[in-house]
C-alpha cells in the first residue's frame, strides 16, 4: 500500500464534499483562495487514489511504517485503499477485505490525527463508513460531521 502524505486547497472531486467544512472565515462568494489545508491520502497508488494525488502537491510517505508521519497534522484524510472488486467476487467477500483495511487506517487516524475529516471512497461505501465510525468511538474521537462517504466511485 502507498501512503501519500498531500497539501492543497482541494483534490477535485473526491474532496469537493469536505470543502466547505475546511473553509475558515471566508465567503462562499469570496474570490480569495482558501489557505493550503493539509490532506493524507490513503491509498494513492490504486486506481482511485493515484489520480487523485496527481492534483495535488505530493510528499509520498510508504509503508506502515510511515504511516503515523503521514497522519501528523492532517486536516483530511481520504481513504480510496482497498481491492476493487473482482470478477465472482461477492459484495461480502469484498467487505472482509477491505473493512480490515479501512479499521487499520481509521485507527491510525484515530491516533495520529483525531479531528480530522475522514472521506471514506473504500467500496462497499455503505457498510465501511460505519466500520469507521465504530472505530472512531472506540477510540473516543467520533465526530458525526467528519465521517464521509463518497458514493460516486464507479461514475
């Protein structure tokens, strides 16, 4: 798994939704641009993720074993990570997968960067969502409006 550690005002539209919760003290009429946010990206060397982190300025972090430096700080945290789905494969058995994943990361970012935005683009989207609120109250960092799915994935 690749972990990229991102700064910029957004990453198009997979971060579009969290936009306007990172706006601090500006008009939504505003012509002036939004200070650099900092934004982890989970999973930037998939299908989903690697586009994504071509729009932004990128410091790569790689490996588990970076993965708390990565998270230092972060403001929002997409996580596109997981297995995409394959021919045969069941929706369950693509949860098995990839809810692993997304509890692992969500804990990491339970620990490193507690009130971040969490974007969740991991599929089955419907059910690793409340995989990550789970692990976020477990952790005792759950905030509804900073637990997001992003549905429009196969778009």
């Amino acid at each position: 798994m690749q972990v990229r550690r991102v700064s910029g005002t957004s990453a198009r539209n997979a971060v579009r939704s969290a936009a306007p919760a990172l706006r601090v003290g500006r008009s939504r009429r505003s012509t002036v641009s939004v200070e650099a946010r900092k934004v982890a990206l989970l999973g930037a060397g998939g299908g989903i993720g690697q586009p994504l982190a071509l729009l932004l300025k990128v410091a790569a972090y790689t490996g588990p074993d970076q993965l708390a430096a990565c998270l230092k700080g972060a403001e929002l945290v997409v996580i596109p990570a997981g297995v995409p789905r394959k021919p045969g494969m069941t929706r369950d058995d693509l949860f098995n997968v990839n809810a692993g994943i997304v509890k692992a990361l969500v804990e990491a970012v339970a620990k490193n960067s507690p009130s971040a935005i969490i974007e969740i683009v991991t599929n089955p989207v419907n059910s690793t969502v409340p995989i990550a609120a789970e692990t976020l109250k477990k952790a005792g960092c759950y905030d509804p409006r900073k637990v997001l799915g992003v549905t429009t994935l196969d778009v």
